[in-house]
C-alpha cells in the first residue's frame, strides 16, 4: 500500500502523469507550472518513465504536439500557465472537434500586463467555451487524483475530449502538502489503456482535420453539445469507481461542506477553498450558520447539482477568483452560470459576488468574516445591495 | 429539493446530416468525398485545351491537388469539388491557357451555394 508523503501540487501532477504512463510530454517553460515538467523530465532522464519528451518552441506548438501524438494514438500530457495557455488558444477547439483527449495541466498564473506571478483563474478560465472538460483541485492530492479521473472521464469513447487540469499557481503548485500516491494496480484497475478512435495509421490511411463546407458545421457542433450531455453521467461513474479503488470520498460535481442546514454559503474553486472551510467552521463557532460550495468541473457546469446543493440557502457569496470585465454582473464568471443554475428554482438564494484572490492575494480568514457579514445583512434585508464587491477595495 | 428542474433536452443530429465523429474519415485514394471545399469559389479555372501543353504547371502549384493529367485521354483534368477558387494555376500557367470564369456561369446552371456539387 502506497504511503503518504509531502509534495506540491506540481509533483502530484507529474506523479498522476507518470502513473498514467503517458507516453507523449510536450513542454514549453513558464510560472509556476514549469515545476511539473522539471519532474516529468526528471522521471523520463532516469527511466522511470518510458515516454517521448519533446520541448515546443511555445504553447501553440505544444498543444499541437499533443494533438498530433493524441492522433496516432498516444496518451499525451502537456501544460501551461498563465498568458502561456492563451497563447495557445487557437488549438483548443481542434483539439476538442477533434476529439483528442489529451491532457493539460494548468497552474494557475495571473494574465499580463503587467507580468505578475501570483495565482488566478482568468487563464484558464477564458477557455471555458472550447469543449474541453475543466475543473479545479484545491490540494495537492487532488492534483494527482484529478489527473487520473481526467483520463479515464476524457479517453472514455462516450466522451473523447481533451481535459484541462487546474490547480492555484504557488497555493497549491509549489506548498508541499501530503499526499497518497495510488499503486499501480490501483491505477490499472482505474484507468484502462487510451483507446483511440480512427487514429493516424500506415495500413489504414485517414484523413483528420480536413476542411468542412459550412452546412457541415452545424452538426458538427451539435454532436460535441450532445457529448457534453453524456459527460456528467461518466464523471460519475468514474469518480465512485475512483473513490472506491482509491478509498476516497470526493462528490463527482460539488464538494459540499456543512450545507444541510446552512443560511449562507460560500460557492467557490480552487485553493481558498481551505481557508473557506476553516472560516465555515470559525464562523458556525460564532453562531453563524455558514456552509460552503466547492464547484470541483466548470465544463461540464453541474447546473442540477448546484440547484441541489444550494437551493435552500438564503443568501450566496461567490467568490470569483477570475474576471469577466463588463460581464453582467461586472465581476467574474462563476456568478452568471450560478445564477442561471438556480434561475427555475421557486425560492431561490439570493447571490452575490466578492472579487479575491486576484493577481496571487490570499484570501485572509477576516475576508470570509467580512463576506458572512454581507451575507448576513442581505438575509436580512432580504435583498442584495450589489452584485459584486471587490475585497478590500 | 421539491420542484423538478428543467432538463437539458435532447440533440438529434439527422441521420442524413451526420458528420464522421471528429471529422475523421478513411484517407481517400484520389478525393474526399464526405469533405467538399468547393461551394466557397467566386471563379473557377477555364481551359482552353489548344493552348495547354501538358507542362503541369498548374499540377504543381495548386494548393488542393485539384489538377490532374490523364495520361490515357492526353489531358489535364479539373477536379471540381475542391478547386476553392484561388486562381494560383491562372496566374502561372505559361500558355495563357487558364482563364477565370464567374462561377454562375455555368452552362447546365449549377447555382453556387444553393447545393454543393
Ligand atoms: S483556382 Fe486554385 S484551387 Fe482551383 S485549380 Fe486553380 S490553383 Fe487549384
Ligand atoms: S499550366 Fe497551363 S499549359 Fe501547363 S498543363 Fe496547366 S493548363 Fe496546360
């Protein structure tokens, strides 16, 4: 049985690539998620890892790398962060239309300008509409967990789409955490062999990525949206399958922490999560009756789930972590699906939004203390003052 | 939760619309039938067969391999379906045999757009 150790969450994602034996890498180095191919070369330089590792000169070429290694049938790993996976923002919707289900993983990193080191979600988040499965961890364990979930949910034949791993750059990328590697008969046990669908071949010739006349393209669409409606019942399958080969406990679609009887609840993703939980339980220490929501997949949105988890709050405090300038609430993006999410409700909760942990700021315990107080304040007066606030501003 | 929720509805792509899944088909010996590139062409090459002396000009600088020479009727053949227009093999053909002619110009009256051919 494997044993606990200390790592980041950029060894996790190396160690989830490695157990998945990826056989094609394709790196291209920037901040923070560098750390997870300085491990993976690492691991292939002293063979305990038999893949092909290429370096692209830059992230168009390494998604497109994946992307060719995808085609001829290998399971391929790559990963950005920051301005680096916008960089490569063309090569998403191939990827995806393709149905290639390679994976990427992303540390979080804040957009220029100007070059800022610390963690947010806008990187990743802005590429929410090309069809590939997305989702947050919010620890170093999860990291490795989600690599391997990813596979299996991406590779399925249900679903043949490209997955984007995301942890926080710093907060969960390099702060070493426990974590429990999975043996390999865990691993093979959980994630077959990637079984590619039509791939490039010698003996029988295909054609990928041809040129489409434009009454093609509607179908085209609409069979990837109909994937995406098998999608959530493979996330399930394939996290109890997880959580039974793996012994552990994760909901498929929404952590949820303390909500049965909660009136308030914080909805949120990613690494603040932690200090969200330790501030759920300070708060209830005080009386309040706080709870949170831990959205774990962007893509696919888990509307149902979230209605479940949430619909008999009283107030919610999205906390954005990523921005949408000008979007309809003029915060993030998070708020929009979940108010749509709860829109068909009878009684809904009212919803509101706080901008933190921008440009890599932590969000302090007195923030959360801070937000339950707005929340509180709406219950009251049954309504929300605005739509969105900007911590400490 | 006591309300049943909408859903998200049901996507059923007709049978006769259907694309290969990925777009991925088996590589054609000559042209790709499932994928035609040709309903976008504003002019289309026009020979003049006296003028053309088989150099295969227009063979080698077509971006879509839409030139071809038969080798049994002695003749450089235009494939239709995915000649998207650019007018390359007007431009260097060097007997002025290849002009450019309005694509709605056709003799039987194939309409461009309306129906791909
Ligand atoms: S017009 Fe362009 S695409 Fe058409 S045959 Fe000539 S070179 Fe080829
Ligand atoms: S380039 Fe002109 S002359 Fe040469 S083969 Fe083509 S049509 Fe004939």
């Amino acid at each position: 049985m494997a044993k606990e150790q200390m790592m980041t969450g950029c060894r996790a994602a190396a160690e989830g690539a490695k157990a998945a034996e990826v056989e094609v890498i394709c790196s291209y180095p920037i901040r923070p998620y560098t750390a997870i191919m300085m491990e993976l070369s690492k691991m292939v330089a002293n063979g305990e890892l038999n893949a092909e590792f290429v370096h692209g000169e830059g992230e168009h070429a390494q998604v497109s790398v994946v992307l060719g290694a995808c085609a001829s049938g290998a399971r391929a790993f790559t990963g950005s962060s920051g301005v680096g996976v916008t960089y490569a923002m063309e090569v998403y919707s191939p990827m995806a239309g393709g149905r290639y289900p390679a994976q990427m993983s992303i540390a979080d990193r804040t957009l220029d300008p100007p070059g800022d080191f610390g963690s947010e979600h806008t990187d990743a988040m802005s590429t929410r509409d090309q069809g590939w499965l997305l989702g947050w961890a919010c620890s170093p364990q999860e990291v490795y967990d989600n690599t391997l979930i990813a596979y299996r949910v991406g590779e399925d034949h249900r679903v043949m789409l490209p997955q984007m791993v995301c942890q926080d750059g710093y907060f969960i990328s390099h702060i070493p955490d426990k974590v429990t590697l999975g043996d390999q008969s865990q691993v093979k046990e959980f994630l077959p062999p990637y079984r590619p669908i039509g791939p490039l071949s010698t003996t029988h010739p295909v054609s990928h990525g041809p040129q489409i006349r434009p009454d093609q393209g509607a179908p085209m669409d609409a069979m990837r949206a109909q994937t995406f409606l098998a999608v959530p019942k493979v996330i399930e399958e394939a996290t109890a399958d997880f959580n039974r080969i793996f012994g552990r406990n994760y909901d498929p679609f929404v952590e949820q922490y303390k909500l049965e009887d909660a009136e308030i609840a914080f909805f949120i993703q990613g690494a603040h999560a932690n200090t969200c939980r330790s501030s759920v339980d300070r708060l209830r220490s005080q009386g309040v009756k706080a709870g949170m929501a831990r959205l774990r997949w962007v893509r696919p949105w888990p509307t149902h789930q979230l209605a479940n988890a949430l619909g008999h709050v009283k107030a919610v405090g999205v906390i954005e972590t990523s921005t949408s300038y000008g979007g309809a609430m003029r915060g993030g993006n998070l708020i929009h699906e979940l108010r749509a999410s709860l829109y068909d409700l009878d009684e809904r909760p009212l919803v509101t939004s706080f901008m933190g942990g921008l440009g890599g700021e932590t969000i302090w315990p007195k923030d959360f203390d801070y937000m339950a107080k707005v929340l509180l304040q709406a219950v009251k007066e049954k309504k929300i003052r605005t739509y969105v606030q900007w911590l400490g501003m | 939760m006591a309300k049943e929720l909408p859903g998200y509805g049901t996507i059923n792509v007709p049978k006769d619309r259907e694309v290969p899944f990925g777009a991925v088909t088996p590589a054609p010996v000559c042209t790709q039938d499932l994928f035609q590139t040709s309903n976008w062409r504003m002019k289309r090459p026009v020979k003049e067969d006296e003028k053309c002396t088989r150099c295969l000009v227009c063979y080698m600088s077509c971006p879509d391999a839409c030139w071809e020479y038969k080798e049994a009727e002695d003749e450089m053949y235009w494939i239709a379906n995915f000649c998207k227009g650019c007018q390359i093999c007007i431009q260097e053909c060097p007997t002025g045999a290849l002009t450019a002619a309005p694509e709605l110009d056709f003799p039987d009256g194939v309409v461009r757009l309306e129906k791909p051919f």
